[in-house]
C-alpha cells in the first residue's frame, strides 16, 4: 500500500488503533498527524477581479473579415505560441492566444516557464474559470467585430480538448474548428453531444511521427466519429507533435473557403 492510499484508508477511520500503529511503523507519523486534522480542513474560494493577459496580432475594426482564436498546449506561452501564425495576420487576420491562467518552470526551480489549461488538482474549478476567461475574452472581440466577421478556433494538444470543452459548455459561435495534436474533451466523446459544433466541416491535424498520441487513440477518435456522423476532416503530416509553419497557410485557405 502506497502512501496515499495509507492516508486515504486512515483517514476513513480516525479512531482505528490498528491503523494507528501501522502508521507508527512505517514512519508516516506526519501523514497520521494530517490525517487527524483534515477533518478541520475546508476549501473556501474568494472571487476575485484580475488582469489576465491575451496575445494578439493584428487589430480588430470594422474592416478585419476573420479572427483567429488560437490555444496553446502544455507547457507553452501565448506568446511564443501566436508567432508560429504570423502568416495569417499578413493574410490580414486577427489571431488572439489566450494563455493558459497556471504558469510553471519547465525544468527545476528556474529556467523555462510553460503555462497550462488545467490539472487534475481541482478540475472543475479550473474548467470553470478557463470558461470565465475565454467567454469574456471572445465577447470583448465579437463585441467591436463587424456582423460578417468569420470566427477560426484552433486548439493545439491540451488546447485541443479546453476549446472544445469551452465550445461545448458556452456554446460559442464560430465558422471553423481546427484540432491540432488533439481531440475532443473526453466529456464530449462520452455524452456523443456536439450539437454546438457549427462548423460546416471541422479539421483534425496529426503527425504520422506523434509520439504524444497513440494510434489507439487515433482509431478511438475516427470511430467516435463515424458513429455520430460528425463531418470531418483529417490531415496528416510529417512534423511530430508540433505546428510546421510550412502547414499554416492552408489555415488561410480553409477559413477564407467558408461561407460568411
């Protein structure tokens, strides 16, 4: 039995001598002692008003046809991340990277800093607050859009699945869905619910050379696919489990092939 487990079975009953003692045996005296007190433990959330940062290129008016949603994968920034579709924005695009809200050092204590979507430490309370983030960050653009304006989303790897968690649970509104090294939130595939996926045909980008993404999981996902009849589209590429700048042009053409 494993720390955790230890823990967890303790703590199921306090007043077990017997569990008491295996404690005092294997030396786990600090886990008994948390064990006793947790029961005084309660998490309490606050609401807060704070400032979270987006990466933009291009500027939103009455004159831009197409704004470009695009989420990064873990361990990535905004932006580093929006730099790979500086082609679109030449295309006269607006692209915008929201950033994942939790940060870390990718090696150690120092060095690299990577952001991500969520954890499994309280998850839905980080899908919740991504919903927050996301929700007003597309209205503030729809907001001062002109009508005709086309919505492009893209999500990269764990961007993949928060887009199309957010789409899903805000029913956000858009032209074209692009998935790249990703799928769709496991949620999703379970409940067989896309009806707020508008898109006329939606896009799944993977490398013959991902090792990030087993071909288990790729058959898993053409399966669920056909069973509902989701129209869709698959590309394949060589690259690995990243964005080829090479590819980013065909973005242009597909979105510009929509009808507005």
């Amino acid at each position: 039995m494993d720390q955790a487990a230890t823990a967890e079975a303790v703590c199921l009953d306090l007043n077990d001598n017997h569990n008491k003692r295996y404690f005092k045996r294997a030396g786990l005296m600090s886990l008994l002692f948390l064990c006793q007190n947790v029961e005084y433990m309660h998490q309490n959330t606050i609401n807060l008003n704070l400032d979270v940062p987006y990466y933009q290129l291009g500027e939103c008016d009455e004159s831009t046809k197409v704004i470009w949603f695009v989420l990064h994968g873990y361990g990535q920034l905004g932006k580093y991340f929006i730099q790979k579709f500086k082609y679109l924005e030449q295309a006269g695009h607006l692209i915008v990277a929201p950033q994942g809200m939790s940060k870390f050092y990718l090696d150690g204590h120092s060095g690299r800093v990577g952001a991500n979507w969520m954890t499994s430490d309280d998850r839905q309370r980080d899908i919740e607050n991504n919903d927050i983030y996301l929700s007003a960050l597309y209205e503030s653009f729809r907001s001062i859009a002109n009508y005709k304006v086309k919505f492009g989303m893209l999500g990269f790897s764990q961007g993949a699945s928060t887009l199309t968690r957010w789409i899903s649970r805000n029913a956000i509104m858009h032209d074209l869905l692009v998935l790249w090294g990703g799928f769709f939130a496991k949620e999703i595939v379970d409940s067989k619910n896309l009806d707020t996926f508008q898109a006329k045909i939606s896009h799944i980008y993977l490398s013959n050379t991902d090792h990030f993404i087993p071909e288990t999981k790729i058959n898993e996902m053409r399966n669920f696919m056909h069973s509902v009849n989701f129209p869709i589209q698959w590309h394949s590429y060589e690259g690995g489990h990243k964005i080829p700048g090479r590819l980013v042009p065909e973005l242009a053409a597909l979105i510009d092939g929509e009808p507005s």
